[in-house]
C-alpha cells in the first residue's frame, strides 16, 4: 500500500572535462521508497529500467526511514532520504508518500506510473542547465561548474548500482526485490552562485557518485555522474 509521511592532475584533468561530458546532461529521477512497502517494488523496477536505458537519465532511489516500524528495517534507510522528501513536500505543497518520484526537483508523480514519469522526463529535457562535470581526482573527485544564470547548492550523491534484497518480514514478507542506485549517503559541498568554478571532495559513501546543482526552490539545475 502507499504510506503517507507524517510531515511530514591538472592537464589530464582539463582533457577529461572537456566537450565530450557536456553531452550528457541527465534528467534526475529521485525516487522515494522503502522495501516495507508493498506498492514500491513496481517502482523499483521502473527505476532499475531507467537506469540501463542510457545516460540522459540520472535514477536515484532514495530509501526513507518511517516504514521502519512495520517489523521490517530498510537496511539502505537514511535520515536525509527522509529530510529531503519532506523538503519536497514543503515546496511542492503536497504529502511525502512512497513510491513517489521527483523529477528535475520541482515534477512530483507516483513513481509506478510509467507513462507519467516518461512524459515528466520528457518535458525536464527541453529545460535549460548549467553544464556539470564530475571525475576521479586522485584519491577523490574533482566538480567542475561551469557559467550560467542562477545558483544554487552543489550536493554530492553517493550510491550502488545494484541490490538484491529477500525481504523477511513486513508488507513485502517473502519477496525478494532487485533495486537500482541505491543512495547511500548525501551532503552539500558547495555552493553556486553563477560564475565557473571547480570543488574537490572526498568520495562518498557508496559505490559510485553523482553530483546535482540545486537551486534554493528545488528545481535541479545541472547534474552528473561518474
């Protein structure tokens, strides 16, 4: 069933920055979810599809906590999943439920839709972004941002690709569920204003990483990946 929330090496560096990773500007698909609920698994699969059917796509499925007490603990639960869904719900003015997907930080529609969430993803291509690059610097990784109107934060994602879960317990007792770019941790680690720039970060917590340009209304303004 859908729960409600209770608002609830600088020259190789410059080479590998350049033209060729300004092409893939991804349309970012968040989506809420939790393997304690029984309408999340359709979700997830979607999510999975989205995420091998080419790189305009940045899928991330962001693991909430307040399905925890139902006999089951979401082993990939995080708190900040839950803070950022009901900063969502804030700007959206709408409820925090699972499955929902944002897309593109501002386009809120049930995350088992297909057709909506294709036809939401298709309309956040046409918008505008500042160009954002994201590469392994040494032991870390390298941002670059380049020039453009607005501002906004800049939030690392780290997450893991693949999971396969045997859930004991809870709505989804018995099944086993295969998720996609599970997030695994999330912070700011800068911030925005316009002007060209370039931030170093330790890598984050998770397999791999993405980085996303948030403007202060929520509407993702550029993103990346490795």
């Amino acid at each position: 069933m859908r729960y409600a929330a209770t608002l609830l090496a600088p020259v190789l560096l410059s080479s590998v920055l350049g033209p060729a990773g300004a092409a893939e500007r991804p349309v970012v698909v968040e989506l809420f979810t939790s393997q304690s609920c029984s309408s999340c698994p359709p979700a997830e699969a979607l999510l999975g599809r989205l995420a091998h059917e080419g790189a305009d796509v940045l899928p991330l499925a962001f693991h909430v906590t307040y399905w925890n007490h139902l006999d089951w603990r979401d082993a990939y639960s995080l708190p900040a999943a839950t803070a950022r869904q009901s900063a969502y719900a804030a700007r959206l003015r709408g409820p925090s439920y699972t499955p929902q997907a944002v897309v593109d930080g501002h386009l809120d529609v049930l995350g088992s839709d297909e057709a909506a969430l294709r036809a939401a993803v298709a309309r956040a291509r046409a918008w505008r972004s500042v160009p954002v690059f994201l590469v392994r610097d040494g032991g870390g990784l390298a941002v670059k941002l380049g020039a453009a109107s607005g501002s906004g934060s800049v939030v690392l994602v780290g997450f893991d690709p693949s999971h396969t879960t045997r859930v004991a317990r809870g709505e989804n007792a018995g099944r086993t569920i295969e998720q996609a770019n599970i997030v695994r941790s999330l912070r700011e680690i800068g911030r925005w204003s316009g002007a060209a720039m370039t931030l170093s970060t330790p890598l984050p917590a998770g397999e791999t990483a993405a980085v996303l340009v948030q403007a202060p209304d929520g509407t993702i303004l550029g993103a990346a990946r490795l």
